[in-house]
C-alpha cells in the first residue's frame, strides 16, 4: 500500500471511528463529513494540503436555503493548523486528534443552532453583514416571523454592487422571495424548494415529504 493509501485510509478510519457515532456521514470516499438537519448541515473537511501530505481541519455551518451543487462554510472555517503526515504511527494519533476536534465543533454548532428561531438571532445580530450574510439573515428571519427586518435584509441583498454574475443572480432569487414575504406559506414553500434543490445536487437524501422543517 502507498503511503497515499495509508494517509487517506487513516483519515477515514480516524472519521468513522469518532463523527460516524455522533451521526455524522462521510461524503462518499472523500474528505468530507457531514452533520445533516435537514435545513442546514455541518460541514466537515480535512482539507489536504499541495504541498505536503496532511490535514488542516475546517469546520462550518453551511445553510441549504440556497441550492448549489458545491459545498461551502457559511458560517466558521479553519479550526486546527496543518498536521504533516510523517509515518504511520504519527499520523494516526493525528488524524485521531483531529477528528476529535471535528466532533467538538459538530457539538458545539448543535447547541449554537438548535432551532431556526436561535439561527434567526444569530444572523440577525452579525455585524458588518456581506451580502450572503443578508441573504441567510432574510430567510432565517422571514421563516421565524420577523417580516419587517426580513425585507430590510433582502433590500439589502437588491442594494449590492453587482461586481460578479453570482451577485446579480442572487438578486433575482432575493427579488422574487421578497414578493412571496407577504404571504409565510409562499415563502415557506419557496425557500423549502430550494432546500430540496440544494439537497438533490449535494446528493443528499430527499426531504421528507410531509415533515416540518422548522416547527
């Protein structure tokens, strides 16, 4: 076996042994874990390095309310340095601490966001927002009630300077749910579409048909 083979197999086995407990699921074969809530997920990555072999260890939560066929840390990213990859022994112990890190951090983002109404306070409250903050911000808010502030968080969105493509495409999805903000069932519906837009093109399992998102 490489020793390729034997750093990636003891990331694995590192994961499996400490995030598959918590519930946490492997992206396929990849470096990738997940905390999945239907709505939202925690991100996993033991980022590899093209330098060196090894792992840094990011962490974060990403919000499915905006679907995308590619991971993304909306809220958090690096939390352990780079760990080299010397021999075997070594790096097992490694990877062992960084999962072990991963799994704190899947425990700490469960009691940060255990509903949507504590998430809604969270992004509401965030200062010097960029205009994905505003976007997540509006959803969050208009799903927990707060219309009001939810319209001044997507004018926000519709008030950016379109320096990119993806900003002007952004706009038109805030335009077109700020005029279903009138109405919580249209909204709901419509952001609920799009999480399980966002679902199918991460390959994640379907939503349940009938179940509630966010009591």
């Amino acid at each position: 076996m490489t020793e390729l083979a034997d750093h990636s197999r003891i990331i694995a086995a590192a994961g499996k042994s400490i995030l598959a407990p918590l519930g946490c699921k492997r992206k396929g074969t990849s470096r990738l874990w997940f905390d999945d809530h239907a709505w939202w997920v925690t991100l996993i990555e033991f980022q590899p390095s093209s330098w060196s072999k090894g792992s840094y260890l990011n962490v974060g939560a990403m919000w499915l309310w905006n679907a995308k066929g590619h991971w993304s840390f909306d809220d958090g990213y690096r939390v352990d340095a780079f760990h080299q990859f010397k021999d075997e022994s070594q790096f097992a112990s490694a990877a062992e601490q960084l999962a072990q890190c991963a799994a704190d951090q899947v425990r700490a983002f469960r009691e940060k966001f255990p509903s949507l109404p504590a998430v809604s306070t969270y992004l509401n409250g965030k200062e010097n927002k960029s205009i994905w903050d505003h976007y997540h911000a509006a959803i969050a808010l208009a799903l927990s009630g707060a219309n009001e502030r939810a319209v001044h968080e997507l004018s926000a969105v519709l008030h950016s300077p379109v320096h990119a493509p993806w900003v002007g495409e952004l706009q038109e999805k805030a335009k077109a749910l700020l005029a279903k903000n009138s109405s919580s069932l249209l909204f709901s519906a419509a952001v609920r579409e799009e999480i399980a837009k966002a679902r199918e093109l991460l390959k994640l399992s379907p939503l349940p048909q009938d179940a509630p998102l966010w009591p």
